[in-house]
C-alpha cells in the first residue's frame, strides 16, 4: 500500500480507508455480498467524518458500522493495518507460505512477499534475502522453536528464571502465565509474569534488566530477540533459553507494576482469541480493556485533542475486571476458544 506523506493525520485516514477498501474488494471477490456492503456503508460513513477515531466503540456509535468492523478500525488506527487483510490474500495450502510464518519474527505480509518472490526453503530465504538478526535467529533455530515444550519443561524453565530472580529481590513474584496457565500439555513458548507488590512503572525496565543479565551469565539464556513492533516499552523481552543439553525455547518475560497484575495476568494467560472477545465485549459496555487495566472511555468533546485514555476502573484483579464486565469468572482452562 502506497502512502503519500500529507501529513500525519490526513496519511493515517487514507491508510485506514485504502485498508478497508481492500477488505471490501476481497469479500466482493469471494462473492459475499453482505459483507461487502458492510464495508461499503462504513468507508462511507467514515469519508463523512472529520475526526479521529480512536476506539471501536466511538465507531460503533456511527451510523452504518457494525461491531465486527468497529474492531477492525481500531486495530487499523491503531497497529497501521489489518491482519485479517494480510490472511485474507494468503492460501493456507501453501506450504512455503507456512514454512515461513513459523520463523519468529516473520509476520504474514513478509511471509508472503518472499513466495511471490518465488522463495520455497529456508535455504532460499538465507541466500537471498537481508534478514533481522532475529529472523536469522528464527530461521538458524526454526526446528528448535517449532517443536512443543512439554509442561515439566516448562516449569523447569520457570524455576530456574524464579531462582536467579530471588537472588537479586526475594520479593519479586514470577508466574508463568500463556497456555501453561490454561493447562496445557505442551508449550509453543514460555511466558513469565514479573511482579512485586508495590512496585512502579518506573523501576520496571532495571528488574528486567538485571534478571535477563544474569540469566545470560549462567547460560540459561541463549539470545535476545526483537519483540513485535509497539509493544516494547521496556517491560517485555523476548528470547530463548535452554537447559542444557536440550533445545532453545522461546521464551517471554513480561514486567508489570503491581496495580497493573491483574489485568496482565488476564491478558498474558489469552488466549488470544478469548482476549479478543472480552476485549470486544469490553468495547461493547462502553470499557476499554487492555494488559494494563479495564479503562472506562472519557468521551471525545467538541474539541477533539482533548482525547485520553479513559479513567482506570480496574487493573489490580483479574476477578473484578470480569465480574465489572458482568462476565462470570472464567478459570483459566476454559479460556480457550
Ligand atoms: N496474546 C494476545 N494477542 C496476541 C499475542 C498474545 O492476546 N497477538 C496474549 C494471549 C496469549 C498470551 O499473550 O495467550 C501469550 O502469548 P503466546 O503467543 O505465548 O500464546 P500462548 O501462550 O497462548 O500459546 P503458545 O502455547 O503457543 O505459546
Ligand atoms: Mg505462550
Ligand atoms: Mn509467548
């Protein structure tokens, strides 16, 4: 998609209806003609609209747009795309298509540039292609990052991180949150909490700091790797660790403050589909919710820079945030869908 530079605001809108647009043709492509309309009314509600939307629920408020769309604008002004779009193009058959969309760090339009280019082995994508320093990673460990870690790994690995932390502050709580936590048999990654009460956004960055450098210097972990674009402001990091003499596994620390635990512990136990659905049903009731907190919209005045994030209404527990939403709380193996 080609933007022209006119200005922050003016580019942004333009992407956010060259991206629907694009989702329009394809469902006119696939003849589903209701969804197509679909699109159709929202682009042109939007092209009436000269301020900027922000949330799904202020979408929603306009005429002609659905929920489902809503969605799709937020994580459009939002992210710069649509992900639905990026797999709307792909043939899930291809199997060059998937061998690449399982290097870490490969993401669905990359994946598919590198077929169109005519790419079908990892051998091709190391000879011709200029690669991040985590993709080379991904790539040189793709058999080890593919396989399933079995749960008592898992734990090991948790223990270990636990360990090493407690000797730099016995007070810093670490759990190990993602499918683990819903039960899983087996793993795709690790994903490690890091909490303690009372601490501040603040002295996140130096805790995670000091734990990923002595876990190098006792050779539990075997190399950083870039986390997904926006969301590392210092308090993730990504990785892979090993014990030895077994293979690399992912592996993702999140650091949270204290008054944030609760809604971390929601959003990093997923998964992401059942995320997404609360976080859908948040937006319908009029909240925001996210790994930080269930925020209570402040609505758009007149003036339309006086934007903000909404109030918190609830980070500290996991518990309160479903029973604000009016959901019954959900243990974490049933938070699969
Ligand atoms: N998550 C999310 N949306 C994403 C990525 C992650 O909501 N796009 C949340 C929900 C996930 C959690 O973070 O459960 C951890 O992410 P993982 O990718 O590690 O996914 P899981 O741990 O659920 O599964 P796996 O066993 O494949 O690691
Ligand atoms: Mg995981
Ligand atoms: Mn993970």
């Amino acid at each position: 998609i080609e933007i022209v530079r006119f200005g922050a605001e003016a580019s942004r809108k333009h992407l956010l209806m060259t991206i629907l647009s694009e989702m329009q043709r394809y469902y006119e492509m696939l003849k589903d003609t209701w969804r197509s309309l679909g699109y159709r009314k929202a682009i042109a509600t939007l092209k009436k609209q000269d301020h900027k939307i922000r949330f799904a629920s202020e979408a929603r408020e306009l005429p002609g747009i659905g929920d489902r769309i809503a969605i799709k604008i937020e994580e459009i002004v939002r992210t710069d795309r649509l992900r639905r779009l990026d797999y709307a193009k792909m043939d899930p058959e291809d199997e060059a298509l998937r061998l690449f969309l399982g290097i870490y760090g490969v993401g669905g339009v990359k994946a598919q540039k590198w077929v169109d280019a005519g790419y079908k082995t990892l051998d091709d994508i190391k000879t011709h292609v200029r690669l991040t320093s985590s993709q080379r990673i991904g790539i040189e460990h793709h058999e080890d990052f593919q396989q399933r870690i079995p749960r008592d790994e898992v734990k090991q690995h948790g223990d270990i991180a636990t360990r090493v932390a407690h000797e730099i502050d016995a007070e810093l709580k670490l759990e190990i949150l993602g499918s683990y936590r819903r039960g899983a048999k087996d793993c795709g990654d690790i994903d490690i909490m890091i909490t303690k009460e009372g601490v501040e956004a603040h002295a996140i960055t130096e805790i995670l700091c000091e734990l990923v450098e002595k876990l190098f210097e006792i050779d539990f972990l075997q190399c950083a790797l870039a986390t997904p674009r926006g969301l590392d402001n210092g308090t993730k990091w990504h990785g892979a660790s090993k014990i030895s003499p077994g293979p690399w596994r992912r592996i993702d620390f999140l650091v949270v403050p204290w008054v944030e635990r609760g809604a971390a512990l929601l959003y990093f136990t997923g998964n992401d589909i059942f995320n997404r659905s609360l976080r859908l049903l948040a937006s319908k009731k009029g909240f925001r919710l996210n790994q930080s907190g269930l925020y209570k919209d402040v609505l758009r005045g007149t003036d339309r820079i006086k934007f903000t994030d909404g109030a918190l209404v609830e980070g500290e527990s996991e518990e309160k945030i479903f029973k604000i939403l009016g959901v019954p709380y959900r243990p974490p193996e049933h938070r699969i869908c």
